[in-house]
C-alpha cells in the first residue's frame, strides 16, 4: 500500500449545530510519518475537528477518509485527551498489562508483553515502570497515556494539549518525543496552543 493509499483526507468537511457553522469547508491531506500540529484560538473547531477524526461527531457535509475508509469505521486512531485518565494507584506496568489483556484479547500473553515492551521504549519510560503513576511527574504521566494508546498500534494519533502546564523544557521533550513517534510511519496530530516547539512539526494546521 503507497503513502497515497495510507493518507488521512479531509475533503470540504462542513460542520453545522443548528444555524451556527463550526467548521467550514476545510480540506487537507495527511501521511503517515507527518507530525501535525493543530492551532487556532479558542473556539476555532479544533476539539470538533478532532472529534470528527475520532468519529464522535459527523459532518454536515463532506468527507474524512482513512485508508480509503471512512473515519469510524477504519479503525486504528487513538487519543490523549488534555486530562489524563489514568488509574492512579497502580504501577506503570500494571497499568500497561491491564490495558493490553483488555485492548487486546485476541492475541497471546506473550504478544501482549511485546506490545507492552515496545511501547514502553517508544517513549522512554524503562526506569518507570515500577512506579504509581500517582507519583510520577506531569510529562512522565502524560508518557503513560501515549504508551497505552501505542499499545494498539494506531495508524493516526491524536493528542489534546498534551503539553499544557508543562515548563518549556519539558514542552521541548514532548514535542521531540511526538516527532520520533510519527516517524514509526503514523500520522501524529497535536492540538496545541504552545509555539515553542511548532518547528518540530512537518505540518501546521491553523483553524
């Protein structure tokens, strides 16, 4: 499959709630191993933009196609929201092996320890998984939320503010984690009011 095949399209996707129109006409063309960052001022349609990728909300008008597939039905997209919803009480490997046997039925326990390994690579966090994540640091949490979301290996994964109440320094390691992750051939979108580190994205998006 080429990289036209893998793409994410929008094509004039209208987004109406009674008279008042959210989104309007936005087109654009997404591939896998882009890092995409989302801007715009409150209010501007990006949480409905992200939510219609998700397929949580439908469009008035238009289309949103993932590997040729309608967004919804094509599966393979993950999300960070801005609040981590994580179980604050277990370990980070706990929390890793309960989501993989609950994401992942289908496949062995030995799969499921790959994944779980992989992941945790993916985003630095080998010294932590003996940790609560109750006790861990806003970006080591935030960390945690992207390894279990890599878990099912998502085609496009989206990340809601993942940077907010981080210092700068820590915004900068973020924002470089999510480049090398888009580079595993996915297409990553952040929603985003830092500027800091929109250099790092190959694409801007501005609502």
């Amino acid at each position: 499959m080429n990289s036209q095949n893998k793409a994410l399209v929008a094509s004039e996707i209208c987004v109406k709630v009674g008279s008042t129109i959210i989104l309007d006409k936005i087109s654009f063309r997404l591939f896998p191993g882009e890092l995409c960052g989302l801007i715009g001022p409150s209010g501007a349609g990006k949480s409905t933009l992200m939510k219609v990728l998700l397929g949580l909300t439908s469009v008035t008008s238009g289309s949103v196609y993932m590997e040729r597939q309608p967004v919804g039905t094509s599966g393979g997209v993950g999300y960070v929201p801005q609040i981590d919803a994580l179980h604050m009480h277990l370990t980070v490997q706990q929390a890793l092996d309960f989501a993989a046997s609950l994401w992942l039925p289908e496949h062995s326990e030995e799969h499921r320890n790959k994944r779980v390994s992989t992941a945790v690579k993916q985003v630095g966090l080998q010294e932590r998984l003996d940790l609560r994540i109750g006790s861990l640091s806003g970006g080591q949490k935030k960390r945690v939320s992207v390894a279990l979301e890599l878990l099912t290996q998502p085609k496009l994964l989206i990340l809601d503010e993942p940077t907010s109440g981080l210092d700068p320094g820590l915004e900068a390691k973020m924002m470089s984690l999510f480049e090398q992750l888009s580079q595993k051939q996915r297409i990553l979108m952040v929603a985003t009011h830092a500027m800091q580190s929109l250099n790092l994205c190959s694409v801007l998006m501005i609502l």
